[in-house]
C-alpha cells in the first residue's frame, strides 16, 4: 500500500493558471523589491543631503544621540535602498531597513499617539522588507548573477 505524502501547496482550481503563477512569481518579487527599494532611495534621498538634520527629531523620539541616529538612519533609506534595487546584499539590506520601519511604527504608534492610522504605513512596508530578508534575492538580483547570498 502506497501513501501519499500531502503537498504544502494546495491544488489550483484552475490548473492551467500554474504555468502563468510559476513565470509571474520571480517578476512580482523582483517588481516588489525595485519597488521598496526605489521608495527608500527616494525618502532618504533629502536625509542623505543633510543628515543631521533629523537629529533633534530623533532624540526627541528618545535616540540620543541624533547626531549618531540621524546619519545612520539616513544611509541605512538611501544606501539599503540601492542595494535593494539591485538585489546586492537583498538580506542585509532588507533587515536593516526592516529595523528602521520598525522604529518608525513605535514612533508613530506609540511616541506620537497615533495607533493604527499613523503606523499603518510603515506596518505595510515592514512587512514588504521582513520578506526579503527570508528570501532574499530571487533569480532577477546580482546576488544571484554572483551565485552568492547572505
């Protein structure tokens, strides 16, 4: 007698959408990730061209000192966001700017008072960011054209 060892993926109710679902897949991943990595070019791009100037807003948030924060808070948006769009160090990148976003879900939800409506953002972009850390580049990134991953 023979068992079958159930599948972890669950069976399409339309079967001949797999061979579309197995092509679209490394190009959502890749659009998802060009995508995070051009948004955090494109907020850290005014932190880059003056990096202290963050500073009394972050120790206001209780990180002292913001002329430490500031900066690296600014290279880790516009530096993690290159490599991101290259797909270059896909996992580091992503758990650095996963911590930022995390940071500025305590900041918006719990130091400003916000709650939801003004954490929701970085919620949603932590969480885009926490999954390339798990899965890092896909076939579309130089870490794979370099055959190397974190």
């Amino acid at each position: 007698m023979t068992q079958s060892i159930p599948s972890s993926e669950p069976r399409l109710i339309l079967p001949p959408l797999e061979r579309i679902y197995e092509l679209g897949r490394p190009l959502a991943e890749t659009a998802m990730r060009v995508f995070a990595g051009i948004a955090l070019i494109v907020h850290g791009w005014p932190k880059i061209q003056n990096p202290f100037g963050m500073a009394g807003m972050i120790e206001g948030l209780g990180f002292a000192p913001g002329v430490f924060w500031a900066p690296l808070l600014a290279a880790t948006e516009f530096f993690g966001g290159i490599l991101l769009v290259l797909g270059l160090l896909t996992r580091p990148a992503a758990f650095a700017t996963t911590i930022v976003l995390l940071t500025t879900v305590y900041a918006h939800w719990v130091a400003m008072g916000q709650g939801w409506s003004g954490a929701e953002l970085s919620i949603l972009w932590s969480t885009i960011l926490l999954y390339f850390v798990m899965a890092g580049g896909n076939r579309f990134s130089v870490d794979a054209m370099i055959g190397r991953q974190f």
